[in-house]
C-alpha cells in the first residue's frame, strides 16, 4: 500500500460509491426521483468521480510541495481534452463500481457517458498533443503543470448545408463543467497598452517599468490530470480573462456607467473563443493577446510561488524549472521572463538572459511557412510596448553573437535577425523562441532533421547541440484500453495488461499474429468496433456502412497538404471502375474533419467530397461495391469510435510536409494498416512494423523538386487514363449538376504546373498502391495478421516513450 492509498478516505468499492451517486443525485443536486434526464445523472456521477480526484489531488500537490526538485511547466494555447468521465473512471479504476452503481439506479454506463461534452479546446494534432503528454505525465508520476486558456467557445461544431461547411458556436460551458475548480485567490494581472519608462533607481542603476497600462485580470481555473491508477494528479491551469475593477475608472466617474461596465467586454473577450486555424497563423490583434495573457499570467503564477519561499533570491531558479513551449504560440514568455526578472525583480540582464536560456524548450511542429508566426513590430509595440524594447534587446545582443562568429557575414545577420525587415517589419517567432531556449526539438525523425538542414540550418550552424528530435506519442489510455475495450480483453488474456503502462509489452502479441484460433477472434472484435461504427455513421449520415466491406478512413483538418483531395480521387476512380463493370473489392470510405472556416479551399474538398458522396450512394449499381461519407463534426469523442473500427489509415500527405502526426499512431495501435506516404511518423511507422505490413507510395521529400522539373500534371493526365477518366468526371459536371463550375479551382490547382501538393504526381502510385491493399484485404487471414502485428509493433507511439525522453533529455526531471 503507497503511502498516498493509506490517506485516502473515499473507498472505490460498489456501496460507498452508490452512496455518493445517491447524494449528489439528491442532495448535492437536488433532485428528488430518479426521473431526471441522463444529464443530470452525469453531473452526479462526475461529483461521485471527483470527490475521489480531489482526496488524491490535495496528496498530490502536498507531496509535490515537498519533494520535487525540479518542476515542469507545459505552455500551450491548446489542450484537446475530449471527455474527461471515462478518462477519469479509468485511470482511478472505477469502471466496475460505476457500471453497477447506474445499473442499480436504472441507467447504462454508455448512456451516461455520451451526455458529456468534448472540452475541444484545440485545433487538432498539436492540442491532442499536448492533452496526451498531460496523460503521460501524471501516469510516470512527473511534476508537470499544463498551462493554458479557458476557453468559453472551444473549436466550432461542423454540420453541412447543399454540402457546404456550417459552423457553430461551441458553448462547451454553458452547463458548467464539474471537471474545473476556480481558483480566484491566485488571480494575476496582465499589462496591455501604456509605455515604458526609464528612471535611475536608488542605488543608481538604470531601471525600466511599464506605465500607465490597461490591466486585465486572469483567473486559473484548475482541471484535474489523473494519472493511470498511481494516486497521482497533476494540474493543468487554465485561465480566463476578467476586467478588473479599476477598469475605466475614469469613464465610471465621468457618470458614464453603462458604459464603463460595457468596457468590460474588451478585457472578458480575450478568452472568449479559440481560433480555429490549424497550420496556419491568424495574424489578429486579439490573437496576440491571447498569447501574451498566457505567458504572462503563467510566468507571473510560477514566480509568485518561487518568491513566496525564495524572496528575490533566483540562484537556484534555473536548476529547479523548466518551460516548454507547445510551438511558437506561447514564445513571449521569453521575452515576459525577462522582464519580471529585470523590472519586477531587479536581476541584471546577464543573470535573468542566463535564467531565461537555462529554462525555456521550444517544439517546432511544423514546416509550413503559413504557419510560421510573425507579428508586426508596430502591433507589438502599441500592445506590448515594454515587450518590444526587450526583444529588441535580446536581438541586438544575438547579432552581435552572430558578428563575432561570422565576421562581416551581413546577409546571415539579416538573416538571422528576430526582426524581418521590410515595408513593416515583422518579429519572428520562432526565432526569438531558438534564441531564448536551450532545446528546440522537432516531433518525428524527418522532420527534425529537415529542421536542420533547411528552416534553422543557420541557428543549427551556431548551436549545433541545442537541436533534438522528439518523435511524438499518444497515450494508450484513452487510445487502446478506454476505446477499444473489447481489444483490451483479448490482449489481456493473451498477454497481461502490462502493456496499459509499458506500450512496448505489445510486442509479446507477434507470436499470435499466425494463430487462426486468436486471429479469429481478433477478427470478431474488429468487426463488432465496425458495426458500432456503422451504427454511428448511420445516425449521423444516413448511410448504411456493411462491416463486411473494407473500412477505409481518413480523419484529420482539412488541409491541402494533407491531401483528402487525393483520396477523392480515389473514390470517384473505384466509382468509374464500378460504373465500367469492373469488380472491386467492396469499401466504406469515411472521410471527416473540419476546415478553417477561412480557408476556401480546404472548404471546397468538404463540399467535393459529399457531392461525391451524394453520387455514389445515391448509384443502385454501385450499392454493393462502394459506400461513402463526410463524418460531420470529427473530434476526439468520434476518434475513439472510429480508430478501433478502420481497416485502412490514410496517412497520404505530401512527402515533407506532415511533420509527424499522431491519427497515424492511433490507428495503427487499433490494428489499422496504413497506405502512407514517406513523410513525418510514417516513416517510423514502417520502420516499426516492416514494408509487409504496411502500403508505402509516392514521392519521397528527395524526389519532389526534380520530378517537378520534369513532369507537368497536364502530361500525365494525357496518358493516364485513369486519372484522365477522373478529371473528366469533375470537369463535366457529373459531381455538380447543379452548380455548374462550382469544382473549377480544384480542377485548376491538380493541373497547376507548379502544385505544391503533388497531386497529380502521386495519383498512379497511389491507385496502384490502393489495389495492393484491396488484395492484401481479400486474403483474410494475410489481413488480420498483419493487423495484429500492427498493433503488436505500435509500442514506440506511446507518448509515455515520448515524455521519458523529454523528461530524461531536455528536462533532466
Ligand atoms: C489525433 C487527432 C488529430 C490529429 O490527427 P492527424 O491525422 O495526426 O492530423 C486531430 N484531431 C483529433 C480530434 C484527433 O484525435
């Protein structure tokens, strides 16, 4: 017994949890028969659940407070949390109690669980990122703090009108959340406008402070991270904009109240909604501020609790924190570190510079330059005046590191400059994020080496060793055991369940990959997950799935460089096939995801893909062949649906430009097959699980540009057939009978010479590569065991293998 379990009250076991379900239901709640809606039986329930977080949390920070030498802190502008419920009775091992407990009172677990909201603070891989390594953290009992914002709209909810994207507010708050406790006692306040000013302190020095500025108070509030059955709970702080009371205290005075209290609004907005561009910047006022309320309020949160002990002594600061920054969003940090420490704090430069570089990690996700982050010196400098001084600071004393290393080398300091010159001139994120860090890691093997040799071949060229790789993960929490429970069984009986918490134990499965009596069985679990998923796809579509046909997915943002496109293409290929008479082996394609609603092209693959639909499932003649959908509203609660259900993983995008992804990684731990380019995880997904088991095509990041130089798309649609048949279709109208030309800019980019996605290139390899895997699926017993050793391989994508790398390389913890 841990030292932790002999302090806990509130026993796991049936009495005392149905106990509690009957007080909160009636007392806590108010509720007086047990004809309340499955809502109200959720809140209950939560209550149940938390009241056994809290006891284990309270532990947590106590021993914490005491005993951790070096704390981390995760700074992201997005958690992808999903449900926390059964994430939640999972981890504390309540799944048992719990079910009894509802049956008892009339109600099924499975109903209960699905009246719960998505908490869809985040865009897509990297916010479920940074919600898998918050699991990975408190599972390996590391002192890790997430730190982020509360946002009242999470990402928008999707539905379709003639096809067309729709998108709606996402009030995940409106009921409340019992999953979040408000913490007003430590509330900070966030400076905004005013100017700097320099004065001559007693002692002589030359000192700054930031003057007359309009304040905006952040309120944390805390939601539990509990990890897999240690007792342990870690905190992620979210925070939400407030005005403060002196807000406007002029226009108050002035007789003005309405207005003043109107003036509220400004500061409250703040947090009000998450942006909802993936791979891509806003360039928004209102962005930027987000982004500083952030770093400031979550540095000024961290040094609150360090002074209280230390005073102004920081000696020891360095050695016992560390901050990673999930991308460039939360960079300001670097330059708010410095100036609590220099105006707040008095420290000289040279010692908080030191602090600064010693404690701070930068993640690069991305090579896109759309989503490179810049923002214009004249923004900066009108919101964040005293921020501008110090980044132009910490530059000039850079260039001159840059000078002394390169002399006379003018253009690599131009270069290399935090400031992009030109017409208005532009801060670069991510370079003041390399400057101020003492890692910068990218998230897959490729990726971290194009890193290096291309975007930050210079800043690689000065500090060689600050440069790491760091091969994401996901938690096999929620991706394997919470929704794949059936697979959790049969793995269990075969082989422990060891491998909840030691992902690499899978391996131990490949001695069963060739056994027909297991590969029976792990066929029957396979399609059970899909009859649950057609049952899903039926209610949310109106199509009827056959899990007796290949299940084909595609699930991730909408974006061109991730090539739903190319899968289009597929299916209306398979269609015309159909159509001749030809035989295919029969498929459900599902494709879902969400675009930026600023993105009109990514829009315009939405509204392609169910016209296609519409066609194809509408075709008698095609019926037993062929099925296909747009899955409205994909997000993480429809993940853990359709992960366990594919038999097919797309992973099709443009060779260099995925930096790793992490739905390839869930997939294949569900026993999907990938078809897959040569780009980000993929290739260390092949590596894992062997070119047999596993549909590589395309070109690869080597190829791209020559091939380019020597092929146009119009050539190769002359003497490709197939992809000629198919561009015919689009092109004539056949997909848009009523709105004719509607498909012209799609037609246009796959025939644009100089298409940065490879499109038309990849087309034949990818058709080819197809037909391998519809082979491949006809022979059952080649298929399933392939399947199993997929997921018997799958041990390296655990994201507790990628946190015991960062914990034991980048933060020493
Ligand atoms: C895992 C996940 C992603 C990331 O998918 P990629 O295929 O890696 O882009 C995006 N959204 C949700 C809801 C996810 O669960």
């Amino acid at each position: 017994m841990s030292s932790t379990e002999k302090k806990l009250v509130l026993g796991n076991n049936l009495k005392q949890v149905t106990s509690d379900l009957h007080r909160h239901f009636n007392f806590t709640l108010g509720h007086f028969d047990t004809d309340e809606t499955d809502g109200e039986m959720l809140n209950a329930l939560a209550l149940t659940v938390r009241d056994r977080v809290m006891e284990r949390w309270r532990l947590s920070i106590e021993d914490e407070k005491n005993n951790a030498k070096k704390k981390v802190f995760y700074l992201s502008l997005e958690f992808l949390l999903g449900r926390s419920l059964t994430n939640t009775v999972l981890n504390l091992d309540l799944d048992e109690a719990v079910r009894t407990a509802l049956k008892d009172f009339g109600c099924a677990y499975e109903d209960i669980e699905s009246e719960e909201k998505d908490a869809g603070l985040g865009n897509g891989g990297l916010g479920r990122l940074a919600a898998c390594f918050m699991d990975s953290c408190a599972s390996l009992n590391l002192p890790v703090t997430g730190y982020g914002i509360r946002y009242e709209y999470g990402m928008f909810h999707q539905s379709f009108d003639e096809g067309y994207q729709i998108e709606q507010p996402d009030h995940w708050l409106r009921d409340g959340s019992p999953w979040e406790i408000e913490r007003p006692k430590d509330t900070k306040h966030v400076k905004f406008y005013g100017h700097s000013e320099f004065y001559t302190n007693e002692q002589g020095e030359q000192c700054a402070r930031w003057c007359n500025t309009q304040d905006v108070l952040a309120v944390p509030y805390d939601m539990p991270i509990p990890g897999y059955r240690n007792d342990k709970i870690n905190t992620l702080r979210l925070w939400k904009a407030a005005a403060t009371d002196e807000f406007n205290l002029a226009d108050f005075n002035a007789g003005d109240y309405s207005d003043a209290v109107a003036q509220k609004n400004t500061a409250e907005q703040i947090t009000m909604v998450l942006y909802p561009n993936d791979s891509s910047e806003s360039g928004k006022e209102l962005r930027l501020r987000q982004q500083y309320f952030l770093a400031s309020a979550s540095l000024q949160d961290v040094l609150d609790t360090w002074t209280k002990e230390n005073k102004k002594d920081f000696s020891t600061f360095a050695e016992s924190h560390c901050f990673q920054l999930n991308d460039t969003h939360p960079t300001l940090a670097v330059a708010e570190l410095m100036r609590l420490l220099v105006d707040d704090y008095n420290q000289q430069w040279d010692e908080a510079w030191a602090i600064t570089c010693q404690t701070m990690a930068y993640t690069n996700h991305t090579l896109l330059p759309e989503a490179l982050e810049k923002w214009s010196v004249r923004l900066i400098g009108q919101l964040l005046p005293r921020i501008l001084d110090i980044i132009y600071e910490i530059n000039s004393r850079f260039l001159q590191e840059v000078a002394q290393k390169w002399p006379g080398d003018v253009d690599r300091q131009r270069r290399m400059s935090i400031i992009e010159e030109g017409d208005e001139p532009h801060v670069r994120m991510a370079y003041l994020a390399i400057i101020g860090s003492f890692s910068v890691n990218g998230v897959a093997a490729l990726h971290s080496q194009l890193l290096t040799t291309g975007l930050f071949k210079d800043f690689h060229d000065l500090w060689p060793k600050k440069f790491n790789n760091k091969t994401n993960g996901v938690t096999p929490r929620r991706w394997l055991a919470h929704c794949n429970k059936e697979l959790s069984q049969l793995m269990n009986s075969a082989i422990g369940d060891k491998w909840v918490c030691h992902l690499d134990d899978l391996a131990k499965l490949k001695k069963y990959a060739g056994d027909t009596a297991f590969q029976d069985k792990w066929r029957q679990v396979k399609y059970n997950n899909k009859v649950r998923l057609a049952n899903l796809v039926n209610q949310k579509c109106g199509v009827n799935f056959d899990p007796q046909f290949m299940f084909d997915v595609q699930v991730k943002r909408i974006h061109e460089y991730k090539r739903q496109l190319l899968n289009v293409l597929h299916i209306i290929h398979l269609y015309d096939r159909v159509i001749r008479g030809e035989e295919i082996l029969p498929r459900c394609v599902l494709i879902g995801g969400k675009a930026a609603p600023g993105y009109a092209f990514a829009k315009l693959i939405i509204k392609l893909t169910n016209n296609v639909a519409k066609v194809v499932n509408s075709d008698p003649k095609v019926a037993s062949k062929l099925k296909v959908v747009f899955f409205p509203n994909y997000r993480v609660t429809s993940m853990e649906v359709i992960c366990p259900a594919t038999d097919l993983s797309e992973q099709i995008s443009t060779a260099g430009k995925e930096a790793s992804g992490t739905g390839n990684m869930k997939f294949m731990m569900n026993g999907a097959i990938t078809i897959g380019t040569y780009d980000g995880a993929n290739i260390e997904i092949l590596d894992a699980v062997g070119e047999d088991n596993f549909f590589l095509f395309g070109l690869k990041v080597g190829e791209i540009a020559q091939y380019r130089a020597y092929n146009n798309p119009n050539d190769l649609i002359a003497v490709d057939e197939d992809l000629r048949r198919v561009i015919n279709l689009i092109e004539c109208g056949h997909f848009s009978m009523f709105e004719p030309g509607v498909f012209e800019p799609i037609i246009r980019s796959i025939r644009n010479p100089n298409d940065p996605w490879m499109v038309a290139a990849d087309f034949r390899s990818y058709i080819d590569t197809q037909e391998l895997a519809a082979q491949a699926y006809a022979d059952t017993n080649r298929w399933t065991r392939s399947s199993i050793l997929n997921t018997a391989s799958s041990g390296h994508f655990s994201s507790d293998r990628t946190i015991r790398e960062y914990a034991n390389q980048i933060w020493s913890i």
